[in-house]
C-alpha cells in the first residue's frame, strides 16, 4: 500500500538475504519486523542458549525455551510467523576467522552482539565485501544506531566510529543490565534500516549515528565523519 515500497519493492524484499549476528535483545526486536515485512532469506548467527534471565529482553522467547539454542527457537517463531520466509540459522560463534564466510551472500548485515571483537570482525567483513551493515546498541538506559558504508568516498566504517581497540568495548547487557523495552524500541529501528537498505525511501542515514537516552526520553543524531587514519576504510583510501 506504500506508494514509496509498492509492489516492486515487496518483490525486492522476498527475494534479499540478509545477515543478522545476534539473536539477544536487538535481535529480539528486529527479527519479527523482518519476518512479517517478508525479508525473502534471513541467515540467523548467534551460538547462545535462552537463560531465564534473557526474557526481560528477549521476547522472541518462552520460559520453555531456557535452555535451547537461539537460533532454533527464534527459526520456529518466526516460521510460524511467517512460513514463507526462509530462516537459516547458524549456531556458531563469529570471529575474525570466519566472519567473512558467515555473511558471504548477503545484501545487508546487521550486527547486534554484544561482544567488541565480534563487533568489529563483523563490521570489517561487511567493508571488505561492500555490504552495507546496520549495527545497533544498547547500554543500561541508552542505545546506538548506525548505516555504514565504508567503501564509499564520503561514508565511514564502523572502525572510524570505535576504533580498534577490543579493551575499548562496554560491558554486555547480561553484566550491565538493561531496560527491556529499549532492547525492542532499538531493535525495531534497526529493522526499519535494514528495510531500507533494501528498498530505499526517503532519505539516507548512511554516516549518522542515532542516540536514544531513555532516562530524559530524548533522542539526537550525529553525523560521523571518515576518519582518514582510519585503520578500517583508510579514509576512503581502501
């Protein structure tokens, strides 16, 4: 009904394949949204079980679920959510050895874990293979949201946001706690980036970064800017 999506653009979403590293909160709020817009082909990353603390956050699962693999139990969900989109989930731990191989294929990625190392060899696979990554997240009361596109002359990479630093990475949720409604608000807005990224409408927040403080209920954006030290993208010299 979209006149800015429309039937083409419907078409263009059954048949893309995306990436999502992380079946947690982000992931929670995300793969729904994907699932029911009828993203064709989504390849589910995360080799975490459910633990009963994860359900304040994660309300993709049941309290039955404590003790499975994420992948599974958020494959069954979303299938019976919409059984003609094809959920391939990969129980595995990305690295900087084998991210590569995990988002091989895929038009979109977006990462939503919670480790910094994995943050950063997710994001440095999808530069390298010129995917655009929609990267997402969260502390205690506040959460991040940014595109990027790294190759591209006048966009920076995650590596110009973060650095290279893993001892430079925030505590996980499970440590610092979080809102568990935020963990949805975010997800929610990651989804609609991803959406984006595969049938572009309105404008391009490639190179922004949205901040949401959830204690003062307010949200601003950021533009970054290449960082032409940048060990990533070079500063546009890769």
């Amino acid at each position: 009904m979209l006149p800015e999506i429309g039937g083409a653009g419907q078409r263009r979403l059954l048949s893309a394949r995306v990436a999502v590293v992380g079946a947690g909160g982000l992931g929670a709020g995300l793969l729904p949204y994907l699932a029911a817009a009828g993203v064709g082909r989504i390849r589910l990353i995360d080799d975490d079980v459910v633990s009963l603390s994860n359900l304040q956050r994660q309300t993709l699962y049941l309290t039955a679920d404590v003790g499975r693999l994420k992948v599974e139990a958020a494959a069954e969900r979303l299938h019976a959510l919409n059984p003609d989109v094809c959920i391939e989930p990969v129980a595995v731990r990305v690295t900087a050895g084998n991210a590569a191989a995990l988002i091989a294929g895929c038009e979109v990625v977006a990462d939503g874990s919670d480790n910094f190392a994995c943050r950063l060899a997710v994001a440095d696979a999808a530069l390298a293979a010129h995917v655009s990554l929609v990267s997402a997240a969260l502390g205690p009361f506040d959460g991040q949201l940014g595109i990027f596109r790294g190759w591209e002359a006048d966009k920076p990479c995650y590596r110009c946001l973060v650095g290279a630093d893993p001892a430079a990475a925030a505590r996980s949720c499970a440590d610092a706690g979080v809102i568990g409604a935020l963990a949805g608000l975010m997800g929610a807005a990651q989804a609609l980036e991803v959406i984006r990224a595969l049938v572009p409408f309105g404008g391009d927040p490639a190179g922004q970064l949205l901040l949401w403080d959830a204690l003062g209920s307010r949200s601003r954006v950021v533009r970054l800017r290449k960082d032409p030290g940048c060990c990533g993208c070079g500063g546009g010299q890769s």
